[in-house]
C-alpha cells in the first residue's frame, strides 16, 4: 500500500460539501477495473450507500478517468466530506512475490513478464501482508491516483489480491489445505494455503463456470493438493449453484462463503 499527501492548492477541486452532521463520519473506497467501477461509501457499522457503473468494452486508464469524473459530477452521494479515500486496484497486471526473496529495487522485473510496462507507469508495492510473507506488485494509473491527489490531498491505495491475502491471513487453518475462489463478473482470484502456508495466488479469466473447474483443478493439481481432503470455499455474491454442483463433481469438499456482504466489508472498508 502506499499512501500519498499532497497539497495542491487546487481550491476548485474540492467540491466536496457535507449534508449533515453524519457525514463527517463517513468513508470512501472506489474499486476500480477494467470492466468498471464501484464506489463503497461505509461507517464503522459496514457499507451504507454503493455506486456502480458497467462499461461496455474493457477501458484503458483515460477511460477509466473520465467514467470516474463523470461519477463525481452526476452522484450527489459523493459529495460528502469523507473522513477517509480509499482507491483499490483490480487488474491483472500484478505479481505476488515471496517476502523472503523480495528486494524493492526488482520491482519492475517481478512485473515485466507479466505485462508492458510504460515510463510514466507507477510501480506499488503492498507489503506486510498480514502473516503469509508476501509482497504484491502492480500498476497503479498515473492519471488516476493524479486526480485523487487533487481532490483530496492525501489517500491510501491497494491492489485486491493484496486485500484479499490480508483478510485470509487472519482466518488461517494450519492442518488443512484451503482454495479460496473470488468470483467476479469475467475473472476469479484463486488462492491456495497449505498448513497455514501461501502456496499459489492469481487472476484468472473466465467465460464459463468451466473455465473456473479448469484453473482450479489445474492449479492444485501442479501445487500436488488432494480433491478428497482439500477445502475449497467460494466467495460469490451471486451464490451460483451450477458452480458448485460442477466443483463438486471433482473435489469432496466445496462450500460458499457464508456471509458475503461481511467479506466485502473486510476487503473495501479499509
């Protein structure tokens, strides 16, 4: 995570007004993607107001800008003087690197197989991930963590898959080995832990429930995990049963998640 201050002495830019006395209170985290944005506004009692916005074809980070832009212009709810911004990155381009062999000067090297990276690109490292010793790398968009600067002087940003390894980091189970599936819209996060150790944790693209069995099964095959013993836990707001009833097919125990808005909660209420 890096969190960023900045005065800017950009008055214009800080239109935020507050509408009652509640609202001092309140905080903000965005998610951003490719595939769109989600604005989470939450108290200390969980999420109150949501805002979010589909885009119809994967958007590079000038679109990315514009969508969120437009969001502060036409939604009246974030006007409010948040106490707190939070901007969390959900893209691919990322890496998760072993704490042990991890030195920051190789940033770009962790990444540079994994996608094209430009001059102007931000290299971020999330680190002290909880207790899984892992450091995640990734792009955070220039233009965008620009205008939040403006905006509101100072933020914290992470990247999801950090998020997420965070949040398994408290609910560690050392005698069994745990696959943890977060299912999105056109991708899932996939993470492995063994005996209280992470073992694998990455993207995934899906079309088709499919497409999810065939990363899952692969992946703890190649990490030598047993279907019979394994664990495997599905973060799903949808529920989808077609999904489960396939996993199940091939691996003894599969479950859902059981109270999905309290796990978007520890993820995005930073």
């Amino acid at each position: 995570m890096r969190s960023q201050l900045v005065v800017t002495g950009l008055d214009s830019m800080h239109s935020k007004t507050i509408t009652s006395p509640s609202d001092s209170i309140k905080k903000l985290s965005v998610l951003i993607h490719q595939d769109g944005l989600s604005f989470y506004i939450y108290e200390p009692s969980g999420v109150v107001e949501t805002v979010s916005v589909d885009f119809k074809h994967s958007a590079n980070p000038v679109e990315i800008l514009q969508s969120i832009e437009k969001c502060f212009e036409e939604e009246a709810v974030l006007s409010y003087a948040f106490a707190k911004a939070t901007l969390i990155y959900h893209h691919n381009i990322f890496t998760c690197v072993p704490a042990a062999i991890f030195k920051e000067e190789n940033a770009v090297d962790y990444l540079k197989y994994n996608a094209r990276i430009l001059e102007t690109d931000i290299i971020s490292i999330d680190d002290q991930l909880g207790t899984l010793g892992a450091n995640t790398v990734y792009i955070a968009y220039e233009n965008i963590n620009n205008y939040f600067f403006d905006r509101y002087g100072s933020y914290e940003y992470y990247h999801y898959s950090s998020r997420i390894l965070q949040y398994h980091s408290t609910q560690l189970v050392t005698t069994a080995s745990q696959v943890f599936l977060d299912i999105k819209k056109n991708h899932f996060y996939l993470t492995i832990i063994k005996n209280g150790r992470l073992i694998a944790h990455n993207l995934y693209p899906h079309d088709a429930i499919e497409d999810i069995l065939y990363y899952t099964l692969f992946t703890t095959h190649h990490n030598e995990l047993d279907p019979e013993t394994m664990e495997v836990v599905i973060y799903d707001e949808d529920k989808n049963e077609s999904l489960h009833d396939l996993l199940y097919t091939y691996v003894r125990h599969v479950k859902f998640n059981t109270n999905h808005s309290n796990y978007i909660k520890k993820l995005l209420c930073v």
